[in-house]
C-alpha cells in the first residue's frame, strides 16, 4: 500500500475564457512546467506587486502629511 502524501496546498477554481485557458496550457507544456505552477508563480508575482503598491501609497500620503505640516507651520 502506497504511503499517504499530505499536501500543503488548498485546490481553488476559476474559470478562464477557453483562448486564455488555451494559452497557460501551451506555455505550461513549453516551459515543462505545470499550470498549477505557473498560477502559482503568477499570483505571487501579483501579490508581490500589490504590496509593493500599498507601501507607496503609504509613502506618498506620509510625504503629503509631512508636507501639509510644514506649510501649515
């Protein structure tokens, strides 16, 4: 009897429209890679960038109150 593998991954479902699912199919298959990997990789690469978004934004209104103070002074 095989072992039993547990995974440290949760499966989630979309849908894509077919040209597009056709797309990640084949770059899958041209990189020798899986499509789970290349969402995988493309979601962090997303997420990366989002919280690289947020912290500007962050900075930039910090920039804003810095400069609202000094010339309210």
């Amino acid at each position: 009897m095989a072992p039993i593998i547990s995974r440290n991954t949760e499966t989630v479902t979309f849908s894509l429209p077919p040209p597009q699912a056709q797309q990640l199919r084949q770059a899958a298959g041209e990189e020798e890679r899986t499509v789970s990997e290349l969402l995988r990789e493309a979601i962090r690469l997303y997420m990366e960038e989002r919280e690289w978004r947020v912290k500007e934004r962050m900075q930039r209104r910090s920039r804003q109150v810095d400069t609202d103070e000094t010339e309210a002074e």
